[in-house]
C-alpha cells in the first residue's frame, strides 16, 4: 500500500495541505496544471482585514515547499486517469512540455529579452500587463524557470511575428529550431535550456489518498455589464488588485486603460451581475472586504483619490472585518446603498456616468467617475467538470464540489480517500482555506473514513 | 588573521546576468587578496550540477572550511548551497551568501566599474563575516503524545477524537457538567442545505469521545496551573472537579473554550420584560416541550397565552463602535423564523435586520423563510427600531428603508439577535499559556490568514468559538486543523528549530528581565535562581531580545553582533563617505530588493546591505558605528506593516529607531541620515526610490 498522498491544486490551501502532510512525515505529490505553485493568492496585493502583502507571506511558504524533501511538484501536469483499488489510487498524469529544461534554466530573462512577441498577460490583460511568448509566470514563481506557451511551438502565432527568422518551414513540422531567438539567447548565455522539441510526459503514480484544492475563479462579467467590455474603463476588482500591486504591470499605479492618466475618482459596484442569467447566482463572501481593502490602499497610494463603494448587503462578518470596514470609511470611502441602473461613457473624456437608485432615499441619482471596478464574485473552477469525472466524484447544483456528509463528515467526498479543500468547497477566504487546508491534510495522511 | 581559517569564495557570473555588467576576474582577483581566503572560483553558473560537484571537489582539495558563494539571492538559493555544503562535509552555517545579481549586476546596468566596486565591497563583507562564522546545528526538543484540550464543546471533542485517531492520548477538560458546549442550547444547525439537531449531533461525538480508548474526560474541571512548553507542560487541575490531584504530564494544548451570548442588558427591555429574549433563549425555547399547548400552539412555559406574533431585531449590540459583526447572527435568526413557521404557521414573524450576511447556499434558507412568509424589514444603519409597551402589548416601530415608510408591529415575543464573547475563563488561561485575546475575551491567533488555528509559541493550538464567533461546520474544520498542527510534532516525537537562535552569556547579565518581557515566542524563561535561559526549540531567532539587552549578553547564531559589526567595518573600508550603510530584513525588505533586481529597476549604487533575520536584530550601537566610520547614510528596512514573519519585529524596529535618531543627535551626528523604510516584498519600486532618494538627499549624486 502506497504510504504518499496527492494534493491537486497547488493554491494557498494546497500548499497548506502539502505542508503539513509532509511536515507530518508524508510523501506529497504537489500538482497544478499551471507553470508555478501559488494559485490565485500570488495575483493578490495585499490581503484583509490586516493588509498583509500577499506575496510576501505566500512566497515564502512556496520556497518552503519547494525546499521540502517529502514534497514532489509536478507543475504544468494534468491528473488523467485514476483508478481506485482497495487502498490506493492510482494516478495517471501528464507533465505538459514547458519546453524548458527545468534543471538548466536559471530564470535569467535572456530569452524573454530576445522574444520579439508581447501579448496579453492572462494575469492582468485588461490593465496592459504583457508577457512574451516565453516568459515567467511572476517573479516569485516556483519552480523558478521560464516556460514557452505552446501556442508559439505551434506555429500559431506566426502571423504575430513569432517567428521572425525567415524560415519557410511550418513550426509544428520541424523538431529543432536552429533559428528561435529564445533558444539562442539561452545558448548565448551558455545554457541551453529552450527545448523546443520537448514532449509531454506520462507519469504514473500510486497514492493512498487524494486532496482537491483545485480552487476558485473570479467570476467575469457578462460582455456589456455595467459597461464592462465596451467602456475601456470599467474593469473588474481582480484587475484593479492587479492594477495596485507594486509588482503588477503598471508598478502599483492606479491608472486607467482608456490613458494611462492617474485615477482620482473611483467607484466599486459590489454584488455585479448577482442574480442575473449569467451572473454569480449567491454571495461570494470575499468581496466586501476586497473592496474595503482596496479602497484603503488607493487612499495609501494617493490620499486625493475619492472612492465610492455601491453596495447591497454589506458583509463584514469574519474577525477584525467590521474594524476594517469602519477604517475604510475613515478613510473616506463613501458607502452608498443603492441599486445601479446604467453606465453611460463620455466620449471625449472617457469618465463614467452612472446611474443608480439609493436605496436608502429612493432617489434617481447620478455620479461621474473616471474608473468603475465591478465587483463580480467567485465561481467554481472551470477544471471542477473534468476533475469531478476523473477522480469519479460528484459536483454539488453549484458546481463546486460535494460533500458526502457536510455534517458529520466535513470535506470528504463520497469516495473513500478523497477530500476536498479550499475553494474547490464553495466560496472561501484565505484564512478559511488554511483551516479547511489542514483539517483535510489530517484526513489525507490517516486516510480517513475508510 | 586567523590562521586555521579557510574561506572559498565561489563568483558566478550567471551566464552573462552578472559577468554582462561585473567584471567577474577583477572580482576574483580581488578577493583573492582578502585575508583567510584559501580559494577562489568563478563559475559560470554556480548552482548547475556540474559547477555544485565542483564546489564539494574544492572544498575537499583545498581544506576549506568556510564557504562564501557570490551570486544571485539567498532567499532562493540559500538552502540549495548548504545543502552542498554540507554534501561536502563541512557544517551548513560556515556559508555566507553575497548576492551580486540582484543586488548589483541587475540594478547598476549602466555603471559597469560602480557596479564592480560594489560587487567587491560586498564580497569582502562577505568574507569579513564568513572568518567569524561558527558551526551551528538544529535544534530538537522531544515531544511525547499526550495532548490536552480544553473545552468539550463540539470543536473539542473534534480535535480530541482526530488527535485520538492517531493513537495517541487526549485528554479533554470541561468546566461544565456535560460535554457539547453551546450547542447544548441550540434546537437545530443547518450548513448548506442539510439540517440536523443539534442533540443528535452532540449525542453522536459524546458517544465517541466517551467510548474512545485514547480519550480521557475531566468534567467540572479547570485548570490551576501550566508550567512549562512543548513536549514538557506539568498542567495542574484545581482540587474542587474531576481529574487526578497531581500534575498531568501534556506534550502539547488545544484551546477550544468556545464563547457565550453577551446578555443585551438595558437593550429593548432585556432583562427586565420576559418577554424579551435572544437568540439562543428562543432556541431553549424551542427546545422546551412545555413551550407547546396542547393544541400545538407556542407560548411562553407556565404561560396561558399563545405567541402569535415574534419580532426579530439584528444587530443588537454589535456593528457599532465597540464590537463588529456578529458572524453568525443572520443565519440563525432565518434559521429560527423558519423553525418558529415551522411550529405553528399561523406564527406572524419580522425579521428587522441591517445588512443580510447569507452567503453562497444560506440563500436557499432566506427563500425558503420568504417562502414560508417570513417577512424581512430593513432598516437603518442608524435607526434602530423602538419598542415601546402598548397597553400590554409590545409594539416595534421600524423604517423600513426599502419602502421609505415606517410600520408598527405587534409582538408576543421580541427576539433580540445580540453578539458573543469568548468564555468566562479566557482571562485566566491567556494569563496560564501566555497568549493574547481581544476586549471580548476572543483568544488572537498567530496570524490572520496563514496560522489561523495557531498561536505564536509552538504546541497550543486554537480552534472553534475560542477565537471568533463561527457555526458548527467551520468549528468542527477547526477541532480537526488544530488537531493536524498539534498532531504534527507528537508523530514526529520531536520539534526541530533552525540552529539560527539567541544565546545568552550571563556573564554580564543583571537579571533584568527585558528579554524574558520582549520575547514575542515566550522562547525565555526565568529560571530559579532568576536567571534567564533560552529554550532553543523555540526560539525563532529574530534577535529582538539581542539588540535591547542592555548589557549586551545575548547573541545569534549566525547573526552575531561580531559578525554583522565585521560586515559593517568592511562596508565602510573605502570611501565611507560614498557609502550607504544599509539593514535589510530577510522576509519583506530583501524581498522588496530582490523584486527591484528581478524588475532591474536602476538605481545609485551605494547602498552596501547587511541581511538580517528581522529589522528587529539590529542594535542602536551598530547603527552609531555605521556613522563613526563616516557612513554618507544609514538605512534600516523591514517588513511593510503589519506583516511581520516574528510578530512584531518591525514595531519594535520602529521604536528603536526614533531612540536611535535621539542618541544620534546627542552625539552630533545628523539624524536625517538614519533612514527607515517598510518594504513589502513585491515593492521592488519603493526600494528604488528609497536608493535614488537617499542618493540625493546625502548628496552622493
């Protein structure tokens, strides 16, 4: 019987849940299927309700984990296959080609400086951040190593300019690219690490228990909600976290898509798009706070800006949430009970008007903003479908995942030797995700409910 | 010079990340000329696996035995370089660690010879501390398996049974009669869409606590006495309950002491007009056969009249300036209107609330109550309903800001949602075990977001209603959390800390008691002949106690005042006035320096960094030499508040400083030189422009 245990999902609460099984003398198998460790918490600024730098208090547990001799990551890698036996599971997955030699590549940036093709960041495409073709997820990423999407291996990007050597053969067909600039600047440097003609790799492991830290999504809003989609300057509260972050891509300056020009009138709609068709149908918990929090820091960063948060139902109910919010308005946050209506653009200045009812007076009121931030609220992963059909478990109406017994038998699933944690459960703060990261760790190593 | 001393000091050039800026040979040159070094090498990338076997080759061939490694940043590469180290034979804590990438190569793109000088400086600071460096080892401290939990409520008994599950032994104290805490007083806990009572629940755990091998029970307990720390605690009970009358030998604690509904008195009548309860009286209600007529209606026990109409007011007594929200307050009294619809449905019942805190499935309960005809009336943050006694009859009249209109409505029963404290005894055991707790008897865990079931000194544990107001499913994820991370150091039978810890010569020790008081881990203890002494294992090693001791005995490994006071003397060996004399702390500041090198953001190359563990180790009197040798500046950087890896280091940094400024002054140095800067570890941009602006304020530009 395999005596190592696997933890999909390598966010807060899986680095959590690795941590204290392998502190604990376990075997742990670290998997994400993204390049880095650190899931959505290292997209973070800072963290309510005591401002903590995320990073700063993520990045390093992520060296700990890194340094760890009972943990194995496996980033880029995808579970497969698992097949249940009496005691164990056992695993198939599949490390995805970073087309990098991880052991040779020191996270110099030679080969991002000669990638001649920027595009979008997926971490903060709306507010500008671009990243080269081959690139380093963040800073702080570990594994520490750069990794090339595979969109450029492909070819798919050529008429970007991906390729740029003048070579008549199609990408996807050639093995060895004498030509890619990344490959020679890392041979320049003396490396050789851009393995451009990397495969995918099979791995098959055998565990005795499984942990689903998969996480949670912010929620996007609904092309043409409140404007979003159309006006360049309504963004979402997860941009603007990106957007204040010292080590995001405007360097922490709260500045606005449509001109670059420094923000001094911000508005935050919470509850955005909650209830409607395509909307997040129940109260996501996080995001009072966010807002809260993210008002304080744009007071940090400029006293001058004026904020105003548009709200429903405030939720301030986690220890030390009340005082945060009762700072946020010392601050000088404006909390407004309303109901918006809509979000009209001024062509030439690109300011928002908006339009809302408050509720407290009834009134038809306006208010001209040069930011809107929709606060949209967390779904479910879009990996849960297909991990719920591979680890053969079920998803609750919600789409996050089930309990077997919420009662009695809190995170564990109907299988014998899968737990969950974390924001695979449902809506959940980082505090929340420890607790539920360590209790499930527990379940983890002694296997229980079998 | 000493002559059994060896360094090798190892120079990468990272491809050309450093040799592309540095002159990495004049470096080597350099230090080759350095006194003690035995050795000198340039790689042209130190952590390969090649150039690492290389290293073990070296170290052995040329008798070294301290290693400096000149490259990228300790707070990545630090322990893949012990680990060769101490592959080579030699103790991990003869390494020193300069880092030339992020700190000069990436930052002084354009200054080419600056940026050599800097590397060179540094690197002889490098060695000035390696000579003095001294072998150190981790430290172990055994712990048994007998775990101590305190509270039998429902977080207990779930942190009991998890600890119990790994065979070892659990002992559990209520102060109470039975076991089941708070939830012996409520009818019903729901948790998505599941609902069970809350009996059942209790009967369920009693039943496996009880039955457990591994479980003891102490009911009508208290403690009287803790003494000592992880692994080695003597808890003595107090004579009057259960429990043997000597000491219990206890490796390590949980704290599950629940809380307790704060009486709303002086609110709506409370205390005074039966008819006015809370929360939980209603649930006792509910629970009370006699509270049904015969004919199923509810009423009052030994009352003759049915309740026909019940009014819940929110909110009471919290959401203001003393306390926050309650946390739990909007699910129960849905949960109760519904239960109240349930009984009878001919039951007329208001909820009067501010906000509704129903998240993610709750909501399924709030239709449901609406549903049911449930009605909800929201009213002002700052206008409270009133209740006034209508010729025997209570009458509430509310805004309701929704509709803009006011209503009046009759009640038989006024359900008052009010707020929690911690439990009547959390004064007493935060004085026992040495921990902190809120005005409202809530114990503080070590941190926020990532300790949240721990306190500060290894070995106790928090979890459930003991820390804030929360339901049953997050008290019982707590019980079992707070079992995993009390559980982890009785499985291994050891704690083990990292060698870099304080060290007290009492040679020159008054007694004092300073350290003892500042110590933020309770790491020092009085012993009997009132003697300070260092309990290793839990010693963190942030130096606080080492830089205020006034008589300067206590010292850290690795971290000595001799060793920083060396780098600081070869810092400032050259043009001392070019130079910015700099302490940085090794979790946030140095992050913060690291993100400026990654993001090579340029800026004035002067600053010559001493690493810290915490902006707390550094001492007054190191800050003063720094001037003496005619430093241009001096800056000490630490965790952006109020993060802190030792709690709070960076306060008592920031008080330090303002005394230093003072003494500074005194001994006509200018006290605008001392800089002071808090620095996340994504803030690579304020490092720099702390640089550029220190630069020009000293006039180093």
């Amino acid at each position: 019987m395999s005596e190592s245990i696997m933890i999909i999902g390598a966010g807060v609460a899986g680095i959590n849940c690795a941590l204290n099984a392998a502190d604990y003398g376990t075997k742990v198998y670290l998997v994400d299927d993204t390049p880095s460790i650190g899931g959505m918490m290292a997209r973070l600024d800072k963290t309510f309700p005591t401002n903590d730098c995320s990073i700063c208090i993520e990045a390093p547990q992520m060296y700990e984990v890194d340094n760890h001799p009972n943990i194995e990551i496996l980033t880029n890698t995808e579970i497969r296959k698992v097949k249940k036996t009496d005691a164990s599971f056992k695993v198939r997955l599949v490390k995805k080609a970073k087309f990098i030699d991880e052991e040779k590549c020191t996270a110099c940036g030679a080969c991002m400086e000669a990638c001649p093709v920027a595009i979008p960041d997926e971490m903060d495409g709306k507010i500008g951040g671009k990243r080269k073709l081959i690139y380093m997820p963040f800073p702080q990423a570990v594994p520490n190593v750069a990794v090339v999407d595979p969109e450029c291996r492909h070819g798919k990007m050529r008429e970007d300019g991906a390729c740029v050597g003048g070579c008549v053969v199609d990408c996807s067909q050639c093995r060895e690219c004498p030509i890619a600039l990344c490959v020679k600047a890392c041979q320049k440097e003396g490396k050789d690490a851009v393995r451009l003609w990397q495969s995918n790799k099979n791995l098959n492991l055998e565990v005795k228990s499984i942990v689903v830290a998969s996480g949670i999504m912010d929620a996007k809003p609904a092309e043409g909600l409140h404007g979003y989609g159309v006006h360049q300057n309504v963004i979402t509260n997860m941009e603007f976290e990106r957007l204040m972050n010292a080590g995001g891509p405007t360097e922490g300056h709260i500045i606005r898509p449509s001109d670059g020009k420094h923000v001094k009138k911000i508005a935050w709609y919470q509850c955005a798009g909650r209830g409607l068709a395509d909307g997040v149908p129940y109260c996501s918990k996080v995001c009072c706070m966010v807002a809260a929090k993210q008002t304080i820091i744009t007071k940090e960063h400029d006293p001058s800006v004026e904020t105003l948060i548009y709200y429903n139902d405030l939720k301030a109910y986690g220890k030390g949430f009340w005082g945060f919010y009762e700072k946020a308005k010392e601050n000088g946050v404006r909390y407004i009970k309303a109901r918006p209506y809509d979000v009209f653009e001024d062509p030439e200045t690109r300011n928002l008007t908006i339009r809302y009812e408050d509720v407290e007076t009834g009134n038809l009121m306006k208010e001209e903003v040069e930011l809107l931030v929709l606060s949209t609220g967390l779904i479910p992963s879009d990996r849960n479908k297909r991990l719920a059909k591979v680890l053969k478990i079920e998803l609750d109406n919600l789409g996050f995942f089930k309990e077997e017994d919420p009662m009695m038998a809190p995170l564990e699933t109907k299988a014998k030797g899968i737990y969950l944690c974390g924001g695979a459960t449902g809506p959940i703060d980082i505090a929340e995700s420890v607790v539920q990261a360590g209790a499930a760790s527990m379940k983890a190593v002694l296997r229980i409910g079998d | 010079m000493r002559e059994d001393i060896r360094v090798g000091v190892f120079v990468c050039d990272c491809g050309s990340n450093i040799a592309g800026v540095v002159d990495v040979p004049q470096v080597v040159a350099y230090a080759k000329g350095l006194p003690n070094v035995a050795f000198v090498d340039e790689g042209r990338w130190s952590c390969s696996v090649d150039a690492l076997s290389d290293m073990q080759e070296s170290i052995k061939e040329h008798h070294l035995n301290r290693v400096v490694i000149a490259s990228c940043t300790p707070r990545t590469h630090e322990p893949l370089f012990k680990r060769n180290v101490k592959e080579a034979g030699l103790n991990p804590y003869l390494l020193e660690f300069v880092s030339i990438r992020e700190q000069v190569s990436w930052v002084h793109m354009n200054e080419p010879e600056m940026a050599t000088d800097k590397a060179k400086d540094l690197v002889r600071m490098g060695v000035a501390k390696a000579v003095l460096l001294e072998e150190g080892e981790e430290i172990r401290l055994p712990v048994k398996q007998e775990c101590l939990v305190i509270g039998g409520g429902v977080a207990g008994m779930t942190a009991a049974l998890n600890v119990a599950q790994q065979g070892f032994d659990a002992i559990i104290l209520e102060k109470e009669p039975h076991l089941g805490g708070i939830l012996n007083k409520v009818t019903t806990v729901s948790h998505d869409q599941n609902e069970m009572a809350a009996a059942d629940i209790v009967k369920a755990k009693v039943d496996l606590v009880e039955t457990h091998p591994n479980i003891t029970i102490y009911r009508n307990a208290a403690i009287e006495e803790i003494e000592g720390y992880i692994g080695n605690y003597k808890v003595t009970l107090k004579p009057n309950g259960d429990g043997p009358g000597e000491p219990l030998d206890i490796s390590t604690i949980i704290v599950a002491t629940g809380m307790k509904e704060i009486e709303p008195e002086g609110f709506y009548g409370y205390g005074t007009d039966p008819r006015v309860v809370t929360q939980l009286q209603l649930e006792e209600l509910l629970r009370n056969a006699e509270c049904r007529m015969p004919s199923g209606e509810f009423r009052m026990p030994n009352s003759e009249c049915r309740i026909q109409d019940v009014v819940i007011i929110n909110c009471v007594n919290s959401k203001n300036e003393t306390r926050g929200c309650c946390n739990i307050g909007c699910p129960v009294s849905v949960k109760n209107a519904l239960a109240l619809k349930n009984l009878k449905n001919d039951i007329r019942v208001h909820i009067l609330y501010r906000d509704l805190s129903m998240v993610k499935e709750e909501h399924f309960h709030l239709d449901a109550a609406k549903e049911a005809g449930v009605k909800f009336i929201r009213f002002p943050d700052d206008r409270y309903p009133e209740v006034t006694d209508e010729s025997g009859r209570l009458c509430v009249r509310v805004h309701d800001i929704l509709l803009g209109r006011e209503f009046t409505i009759p009640s038989d029963l006024l359900v008052l949602t009010t707020a929690f404290k911690g439990d009547d005894t959390v004064d007493e055991i935060k004085g026992l075990l040495k921990v902190s707790a809120s005005a409202d008897g809530f114990f503080q865990e070590a941190h926020a977001k990532l300790g949240p079931v721990d306190f500060p000194a290894d070995g106790i544990s928090l979890c459930g209603c003991a820390k804030s107001p929360k339901n049953y499913r997050e008290s019982c994820e707590e019980g079992i959390a707070a079992a995993m991370r009390v559980s982890i150091p009785m499985k291994n039978g050891y704690i083990e800390a990292e060698g870099i810890v304080a060290d007290i010569d009492l040679t020159d020790c008054n007694n004092c008691g300073l350290c003892y008081k500042r110590c933020p881990y309770n790491a020092i203890k009085v012993v009997e002949e009132a003697e300070p002494a260092v309990i290793k294992a839990l010693c963190k090693g942030c130096g606080l106690c080492a830089a205020d001791c006034p008589k300067e005995c206590i010292t850290i490994v690795h971290y000595s005042d001799e060793q920083l006071l060396a780098q600081v003397e070869a810092a400032l060996e050259e043009e001392a006035d070019k130079k910015i004399l700099g302490f940085v702390c090794h979790w946030c500041a140095l992050g913060g320096v690291d993100m400026a090198g990654v993001s090579r953001l340029q800026y004035p190359p002067h600053a010559r960094l001493i690493r810290v563990m915490c902006s707390a180790r550094v001492p007054i009197r190191l800050i003063e030499r720094g001037f003496e040798l005619g430093a241009a500046g001096v800056l000490v950087a630490g965790c952006e508040f109020p993060t802190c890896h030792y709690i709070t280091g960076n306060y008592a940094c920031e008080t330090r400083v303002k005394r230093a400024k003072k003494r500074l002054a005194k001994r006509g140095y200018d006290p605008e030189k001392l800089w002071n800067i808090w620095c996340s570890a994504a803030d690579g941009p304020k490092f720099a422009n702390t640089m550029r602006e220190m630069a020009t304020q000293l006039d180093l530009v």
